[in-house]
C-alpha cells in the first residue's frame, strides 16, 4: 500500500465520507507499522465540492475529460507556434468540448452556483496549463484550480498596410474592451463565488455549533443524573458500611461472652 494507492481511493468518495475513511486508512497503514505513511495519509485534505465533482468527471466521464485535455495540449501548441488559423478552430472546439463536460457534472445536480463556477475554473486551467491538467487526469484534486497566465496571441506573418494596422488597431481597441468588461464581470462573479462560499462556510460552521451545543447539553443532563445517582449510591455505601461495622462489633462482643460463658459452664 502507497500514498498514490491510498489517496485514489480516498478521492473517489464524496466528501461527506471522506473524513472518516481518511481516518481508517492512517489507522490501518499505523496497524501494519508503516508510521510515516499513517502521518503522510492522515495531511490529505478533505476535498471541496467542486475538487470533488471533477474528481468523479474523471473517473465517471474520463472519455470527455480526455477529450478537453486534447484540446487543451493541442491548443498550447498552437500558441508555442503562433498559428492563428489553429488558434481560432480550437478555441471554438474548446468551448464545445468544455461546455459538455461542464453539462455533464451539473447532471449530478448537487453544485451550487459559486461550486459551478470553481469546476469551470478548473476545466479552463486543465486546458490551459499542463500541470493543471496532470493534476484533474490524475482525479485527486482537494481544491479548485485557477488559471491566472495569459496565453501568447499569434503573430502576424506578413506586414500589413497602413490601412489594415488601422483597422486592426480599431478591432483590438474594440477586443481590449470587451476583454475588460469580460474580466470586471468575471472578477465580479469570483467575488460574488466568494461571498457565497462564505456564507456557505457560515451556515455549516453555525449549525455545527448548533448541533454540537444541544449535545454538549444533553451530555451534561445525563452526566449530572448519573452523579447524582453515584452520590446517593456512596451515601447509601457508607451508611451499609457502618451498620456493617456495628454488627461486626456486636458480633466479637456476643462471641466473647460466649466463650467466657462457656468456659464457666466447663468448670
């Protein structure tokens, strides 16, 4: 049994159950003597709903993951190598290939907005970055991935004209500022994500509170009414306990008149 072995099984469970398995397989690596193995499982950290659901993408769906992360080797080589044309084709079957796998998660219809919006992040890394790809086709994900890089535009391959600098300038100009209504609408949505996630947090914290506080009290009921019935109990002892060692009193005294009783009767 390795790390890799035991974080795949770990990941494919849904969070809920993560905690409790995590626990079992360090107690279990502990019980077979491999000490530093129980420490290195029991540092894997609990997934977040969207880490998980691509988690499961990549285990339930891994012909469509595999199908986006083509892509996305494809399209990075495309960038390395300036090809606008390439560029323009596999960013509209990105969107395609994205989109459906994106449909395909919230099927399982248990994300909220703000966890939709972190696995869409993630896909977008996975395409973007190898390393983020290595780490969703590996589906032991505990967090959502960022990309925050800018991919290289293609490079013109012959001068232009004075007339189409001006036209492209006009174009980019028009580009730059749908690009900038783009990421203050993005930065926007990221927020709201935030402010969501918190709140989310909030409530689980309040009714882990809640929870935890009727028990603490339920506990503490039940704690003062068997230390109440111990008391009783050890008053009762001790009243036992001395009428015990008045009859046994009674009992030396009644046995050495008896002898002395007998022993004048012998006489």
């Amino acid at each position: 049994m390795d790390l890799d072995e035991v974080a795949g099984r770990l990941y494919a469970l849904p969070p809920s159950e993560f905690t409790a398995a995590r626990t079992a397989e360090a107690r279990a690596a502990k019980d077979e003597g491999d000490a530093r193995l129980s420490r290195d499982i029991a540092k894997l950290r609990k997934p977040t709903v969207s880490a998980s659901a691509v988690n499961r993408a990549a285990r339930e769906h891994p012909r469509e993951l595999a199908e986006l992360l083509d892509v996305g080797e494809r399209l990075r080589a495309a960038w390395a190598e300036q090809d606008a044309g390439a560029l323009a084709e596999l960013a509209r079957l990105r969107g395609e290939v994205t989109g459906r796998l994106g449909r395909l998660i919230r099927q399982w219809g248990d994300l909220s907005p703000a966890a939709a919006t972190e696995v869409d992040q993630t896909l977008d890394a996975a395409v973007v970055d190898a390393d983020a790809a290595a780490q969703v086709r590996r589906g032991n994900l505990a967090k959502p991935l960022n990309y925050s890089g800018f991919a290289p535009a293609p490079a013109l391959r012959e001068r232009p004209s004075s007339r189409r600098v001006k036209a492209v300038e006009r174009e980019e100009g028009a580009e730059g500022e749908k690009l900038a209504e783009r990421e203050k609408a993005a930065a926007r949505e990221e927020a709201r994500a935030r402010e969501e996630a918190r709140a989310k947090e909030r409530r689980e914290a309040e009714a882990a509170h809640e929870e935890w506080r009727q028990a603490l009290e339920a506990i503490t009921k039940e704690h003062d009414e068997r230390a109440e019935k111990v008391a009783d109990l050890e008053r009762k002892l001790a009243k036992a306990r001395k009428r015990l060692a008045e009859t046994r009193q009674r009992l030396e005294v009644a046995r050495r008149e008896e002898r002395h009783a007998r022993q004048r009767l012998e006489r």
